[in-house]
C-alpha cells in the first residue's frame, strides 16, 4: 500500500493487488523484465490486478526493491 496499490482483502498466501498510474499488464511485462514473476489475467474484474504469491522473505524484498525501481 505504501507504493500505491489497492490491495483486497486476503487470508490466502497472496494478495490482488492494483498498481497505481500503470496498468496491471503493463506492470506484469516490467515485472517480467526483471525476472519478477507474478500472475496476471486479462478476464474481467481481476484484469485491473496482479496475483502476488506470498514467497520468502528475500523474494518479498526483491519484489519491493524492484517495484521501487519501477514506480518511483
């Protein structure tokens, strides 16, 4: 939430979260880019969202680290 994503409720190991100022897609393919893998589905409803797993804490911290790179 810090970087800007609406995050929905979740008790699952992970959350939907939606970017702010960049698609979901487009966010996906930086992501991607970065050897970030994340879920992303072009159906409607959840096609604004990227399906983030709940991994390790080094691989939380690489998401955010490169997040950061993105967004900022």
């Amino acid at each position: 939430q810090a970087l800007g994503f609406e995050i929905l409720p979740s008790m699952a190991n992970f959350i939907m979260a939606k970017p702010d100022g960049v698609t979901a897609e487009t966010l996906f393919a930086q992501l991607r880019e970065h050897k970030i893998l994340v879920r992303y589905f072009q159906k409607p409803r959840i096609d604004e969202y990227l399906r983030i797993s709940i991994g390790t804490d080094e691989e939380m911290q690489a998401l955010i680290a490169v997040l950061r790179i993105i967004l900022c």
